[in-house]
C-alpha cells in the first residue's frame, strides 16, 4: 500500500453516514477524495486498483 497524505479537510459530506470528505494525495502524484472514515484503508484509483475518488473539482483548486 502506497503513502496518502490528507492534503484537505473539508467540511463538506462525504457519501458515508457523519463522514466529511478529505482530500488525498498519493505518492504517485494522484489526487483524489475519500470519506474521513475510510483515509486510513483507501487505495489509490490510478496506481493500487481502488474504487473511484469522491468529486474534488473546488476542492483541489483550493489545496493547490
């Protein structure tokens, strides 16, 4: 499993129940989001085969 670092915490609702989104960035160069629960576990979806991040179109402009 590759290194993730939460580049964001936003406030917005994940698609878990009481889950905020974050924002990852893999060591691959890969930025995508994730529920706030499942940070520890996810895999990143253009290198390790995981399931497609949560939407991050204004969110990545605002961690850059």
């Amino acid at each position: 499993m590759k290194t993730k670092t939460t580049i964001l915490k936003t406030d917005q609702p994940g698609n878990h129940p009481y889950a905020l989104k974050h924002i990852l960035l893999c060591e691959c160069g890969h930025i995508f989001g994730a529920n706030s629960c499942d940070v520890h576990i996810r895999l990143c979806p253009e290198c390790e085969g995981g399931a497609p991040g949560l939407p991050i179109n204004a969110e990545k402009r605002k961690a850059a």
